[in-house]
C-alpha cells in the first residue's frame, strides 16, 4: 500500500511539474528527474 502511494504521487509530481513549468514561462522538461528537480529547486514541496 506506501509502495503504491509513493510510486502515485512520484508520477503525479511528474505530471504536473509541464504545466508549472510552462506557466512559469521555462524550457519544457528534458525527462521526468528533469522534472521533479525544477519542483525542488523552486520549493514546491
């Protein structure tokens, strides 16, 4: 059940960093580690 929980909210974080991204006017995401390090870097946590 965590295992499941973690890989959900791993793929969300992953889908939803694009439209941040965009919305904060930069480059689209070269991959999903690409992804998830921009939401680290601009604190989304």
């Amino acid at each position: 059940m965590v295992r499941y929980a973690l890989v959900t909210a791993i793929e969300a974080a992953a889908d939803v960093a694009p439209r941040i991204r965009s919305a904060e006017g930069c480059r689209p995401s070269a991959d999903n580690g690409d992804a998830i390090r921009f939401l680290g870097d601009h604190g989304c946590s």
